[in-house]
C-alpha cells in the first residue's frame, strides 16, 4: 500500500490533551470545594505546580470560565466564582424541563440492553453511597443522568444541561453529605418507572428528583453562607 493511500485509510489517534487534563484537574477540584469561592488563581502559578506551560492553563482557565466557575478578571487574578443561587435555580428549571422530556422518550426507547447498562450505574451507586465516597457519587450521579439522554436518542441535551450546571454541581456536591440515599432513592424510583414504561411516572419522578435542591440549598447556604454570592431567591 502507498503512503498516500495509506493516509487516507489510517485516522490519527486521540489522545486527551495538556489542555483537557488542566481542565479535568481543576473542574474536579471546584467542583469538590478544594478549590472554594473565591480562591485567587493565576496562570503562572497553576502551570508552575503543574508541570506544564501557560497555554493549556490558559485554555483551561477560558472553559472553566465559560462553565460559570472562574471569573477571569484582566489586569487583576482570576478567582473561583461564588455560587449564584439565581443561577442553580435556573440551571434546575432547564435540567427539570429538558430531562423530563428524555425520560419521557427513554420510556419509548430503552430496551434490555439500556436497562441493563443502567443497572450497572445504579449498583456502582449504591456501592459509593455504603463507601460514603461523595466525588464518585456525583460521577456517577452524572453518568446515570447523561446515559439516559443518549440512550433515549437525545445526547445533544446533555451538552446543553452541562453547559448550564456548574453552580448546580457545587450545591449538589454539597449535598451529598447528608442526602446520597435520598438521590440514590429517587435513582432507583426513575429506572423503576423506565422499566415500567410509564412516561408519566418517569417524568414525575425526575421532577421531584431535581426539585430537591430547592429545599436542599438552604440548609446548604446556612451552613456555608460564605460560598454564595447575590441574595437568595424563592423559586424559578
């Protein structure tokens, strides 16, 4: 075979770059509270303990950004961003929307194979919650949430709830040291309705699910008032 048609049958092969792997560590670092509201960052800084140049830092500082997590101020540090209680409640009101509507269409979809793969979640679950492990808990929080869009047919709404929940993760991380059962609970109650394929029950149970929050954020704000930034709202 020659070069040329041997490029055209051959595709490079992905690997995660410097600038995804600033990100992932910082993303999880944030979200975890190691990283808490406004927390002074710098690119040089961050690079230096990091073993890398200023330009995945750069470029990773820019996403996070973009997520709601850093506010990057020219001329001045960057800092990790107070959590908008306005924010969560909207990020709530677009996750409680658009994954009612997944669930309604996984309720369609699924089949044994989907049902199956949920299980292994939700099992993964259960161990995280008897381990108290609360970072692997809220990834697989994620993944439960994120495998539902794309099994239903509807990856793409994923996209668009991650784009709008970084406030909502760090309340959500918060929560889980007093209310991984009652997530996992409510887990169980969703998967329990997609098996029956009752859409209505589905729906309704991913609503109470994310509704929690709202009771949730204040004991989480009373505890933690520093954190927040902006006053606290009733309801969107």
């Amino acid at each position: 075979m020659s070069d040329s048609a041997l490029l055209k049958v051959l595709e490079p092969i992905s690997r995660p770059s410097v600038t995804d792997a600033v990100f992932e560590e910082l993303h999880r670092q944030i979200l975890a509270l190691d990283l808490p509201p406004g927390t002074r960052m710098s690119e040089v800084d961050v690079a230096k303990i990091m073993g890398v140049s200023r330009q995945p830092v750069r470029d990773a500082f820019y996403r996070l950004s973009t997520l709601g997590f850093l506010t990057i101020r020219p001329q001045r540090a960057t800092v990790v961003s107070a959590i908008s209680e306005a924010a969560v409640m909207q990020a709530r009101f677009i996750r409680s929307a658009i994954e009612a509507e997944t669930v309604r269409m996984a309720c369609v979809r699924l089949g044994e194979g989907d049902f199956a793969a949920l299980d292994t979640v939700l099992e993964q679950q259960r161990a995280a919650v008897e381990a108290r492990d609360a970072v692997g808990f809220h990834a697989l929080d994620d993944l439960f949430h994120r495998e539902i869009c794309e099994r239903s047919g509807h990856g793409f709404a994923w996209d668009i709830i991650r784009e709008n929940k970084a406030h909502m993760d760090r309340v959500r991380f918060l929560s889980l040291s007093f209310a991984s059962q009652d997530a996992f609970g409510d887990h169980l109650q969703v998967m329990a309705a997609l098996r029956a394929r009752d859409a209505p029950g589905a729906m309704a149970a991913m609503h109470a699910h994310l509704s929690r929050i709202k009771v949730q954020i204040r004991r989480i704000r009373s505890e933690h008032e520093a954190f927040f930034d902006g006053e606290p709202v009733l309801d969107i």
